[in-house]
C-alpha cells in the first residue's frame, strides 16, 4: 500500500509524475489482455517462488501475476505510478518499494526479477544499466533469473542525414489527434522518444522522455559483469524466435552458483 501521494507532479517520480500517471492505465496498447497476458504466462513459468518486479509501474503486470499465486514484489521510482496499484482489484497482494532499480535492495531471495516494456531504456547512462543488472543479480539465489523485456532500436528505418523515425499517427475521430516519433544520437546510443497530443479545439501537449538504447550483445555483457550469462532470447513472449527481423526482445539471464 503506497499512501500520501500528491494530485500535483511531483519532481522526484521523474518522468512519470501523477500528469501521466492518471492516464497511465487507459484500455488499450500495453494494458490489453492481449499484451498482458502473455507476458504473464512466461513470467509465471518461470519463477518457481518469489518474484520481483523493477519498475513496478502501475502493476499492470504484478497484479494479475500474483492473482495466479506468484509472491510478487516490487520497486518503482514514482509513487504517483504505485499509489495505482492497491487500486487494481488483488493489488494488495504485491509489495512495493518506492526508490530507484540501480540500488533499491529488498529483503529476501528471489526467484525471477525482470523488467518490461523497455524500461531499462529510462536509465540513460551505460554504468547506470550495469547497476541495474548488478542489482538484479544481487536479489537473486544461485540459478535465479533476470528477464528484460526491450525494443531494438530502428535504426535501419534512418537514411544518410535523417535522425527522426515516426512510430504512429492517430487522427482523432472530432480533430486533433497523436503523432508519436523517435528521435535518435547514433553516437552516444542516446534517444528520445516524442508524443504529440493535440486536442480537437486546437490546444496541444508534448511529451519528450530520455532513453538509452543497447545492443543485446550490449546486454548480455552487463548481465556477464553482473554474474549472469544468457539462458534466452526470444522475439516475443510466445517465445518466438529471435531474427535479424525482430524488434523487441525478451532475454533472459541465469545467475551462476559462484556469482
């Protein structure tokens, strides 16, 4: 139960302060069953006790993986994102721990820890990643799991000159709309990503928020530095092949005995 949270913005959730956080679970996109619930399905096959979850969010997957019996834990920076989660119908059944994925330490051994829907990306510096995978590993017993779930970056999509990649346009049915696009640093891995609202009587907000994108070989170097080496790697969470065509990847990490 996260309380005392503020209906104004507050600076240190960062960028996911109570403006997003409200419409953070509207239905649709990533809150839909049909995205849920596979990610669901691996994550509950691959814990075998407790579990714990980096960048909780608003529980969109903590949640329904503990209605299943999965003790879930959770860390997640904003607490106008967890306020959300004694919300949901069963989400007094994950605890939550507000502080920052790099450091945040909580009591116990688990099983799995991961981390979905790109937010490694949301740490910006390559030590900062590293620490993510030093922690993770530091939270997990011999043999335990790290997952991450993450986009590839599209470069391909960029020409000679060009740095900006558009990802979605959503005319509004009544005017206005949502123009989403990617705007990329080849040479500091650095990116953001750019949302366009604008509403039918004219009136507009952007949304600009940091990201640093790796390489899955990247990747995997940090889980080697943190003691873990690749156990797999999928395209998806049906555990789908990973190609050259993919865009996304779920990879998982195995911690070693002597780690």
């Amino acid at each position: 139960m996260i309380s005392e949270v503020s209906a104004s913005d507050n600076p240190e959730d960062g960028w996911f302060p109570e403006s997003v956080a409200i419409g953070y679970d509207d239905p649709g996109g990533a809150n839909s069953p049909q995205v849920v619930m596979p990610a669901v399905d691996l994550l509950e096959s691959l814990g075998d006790g407790p579990v714990l979850e980096f960048a909780v969010g608003t529980g969109r997957i903590a949640v329904p993986l503990a209605a299943r019996g999965v003790p879930v834990s959770g860390i997640e920076l904003s607490r106008a994102m967890a306020a959300r989660i004694a919300a949901r119908p069963g989400g007094d059944a994950v605890e939550v721990t507000i502080g920052d994925m790099t450091s945040t330490r909580v009591d116990g051994e688990f099983s799995l820890v991961y981390l979905v829907y790109n937010t490694i990306g949301n740490v910006t510096t390559q030590d900062g990643q590293v620490e993510v995978f030093r922690n993770a590993a530091a939270h997990l017993g011999p043999g335990g799991l790290f997952l991450v779930e993450v986009g590839l970056p599209d470069l391909r999509r960029l020409p000679p000159g060009q740095d900006v990649v558009p990802f979605a346009m959503a005319p509004g049915a009544e005017g206005g709309g949502y123009v989403g696009f990617d705007q990329y640093d080849v040479v500091t891995q650095q990116f953001t990503s750019n949302h366009v609202t604008v509403s039918p009587d004219g009136a507009g907000k952007f949304r600009r928020i940091p990201f640093r994108y790796a390489w899955p070989a990247e990747l995997d170097l940090m889980a080697r530095i943190a003691g873990m080496r690749l156990k797999d790697r999928f395209a998806d969470w049906d555990r789908s092949e990973f190609t050259g065509e993919s865009t996304k990847h779920v990879s998982i990490w195995e911690k070693g005995v002597s780690a």
